[in-house]
C-alpha cells in the first residue's frame, strides 16, 4: 500500500482485545463463567484526549505506596487541569518527578508516596511547573 493511500484510509486502529464480562476474584476465588463480553481497545481505555496524552517510565521508588513501581509506564493527560491530590508529573528546576499534588492556601507541594522521600515545597521563586496528570498506570509481569 502507497503512503499517499494508506493516509487516505486513516490511521491503522489496534485489534480489540477480548473482555472476560465478570471480574476476576483478587480474594477467594469463584467458579469461572464462560462469557466473554465485547472486546476492548486499550488505546480507548486508557486514553481520553490523545493529542494531550503521553507516555512515561517511571524511575525510581518514590510513589511505590501508590502502587506506581520502577519501569512502570504512566499515561499523562496535558489537557485535564490538575486538582489536589491528583498524582502529577511535574518539572521542578528543569527536573522531571512523579507526585501527588497539594494544595493548601493558595500554595502547592509536591507528596512522595514512599516515607523515604521528603515532600517538595517550592521556595520562592522556585520553577515548578505541572505537566500533565497521571490517568493511569501500566505493568507488565512478563
């Protein structure tokens, strides 16, 4: 298929997945229904606004007790405005950090989800600037 050709057909869309319609026991577990329910588009799942959606890989172990892991792949949406304690990637001084935001009195901090970590409070002057908002998170096991 051409270039030109394939632009005239639109973009390419994922198979869907297929759907398990009963939710699976993360307790005891149940006798298994064989049902399946529509099939999924992750893609649609997980994104809302695509053009303000990105990708990023989580480095480090700061937010672990949000369930947010080292190589994990967060999907940040630039076009939702963020609210307290929304997790957030943010640049502070140029850097680049995963967080739950803060706010209080006008004034905004930064949570670790790891006791290990210290909040971030900006100083005065200080550049911190939100990039978007964490809609979800991805792992895989294998």
């Amino acid at each position: 298929m051409s270039p030109s050709h394939q632009e005239a057909a639109g973009p390419s869309r994922p198979p869907l997945l297929p759907l398990f319609a009963h939710p699976v026991q993360a307790g005891f577990p149940s006798p298994a229904e064989d049902r399946m329910e529509a099939g999924i588009d992750l893609q649609a799942y997980l994104v809302t606004d695509p053009p303000a959606t990105f990708l990023v890989r989580v480095a480090g172990d700061s937010m672990r007790d949000a369930g947010i892991l080292e190589k994990d792949l967060l999907v940040v949406d630039k076009g939702l405005p963020p609210r307290h304690g929304d997790i957030v990637v943010a640049v502070v001084d140029g850097l680049f950090t995963v967080k739950r935001l803060h706010l209080k009195h006008g004034r905004c901090s930064l949570q670790a989800e790891n006791p290990d970590y210290p909040p971030i409070v900006p100083a005065e002057g200080q550049e911190l600037q939100i990039w978007g908002v964490v809609t979800a998170c991805v792992r895989k096991f294998r």
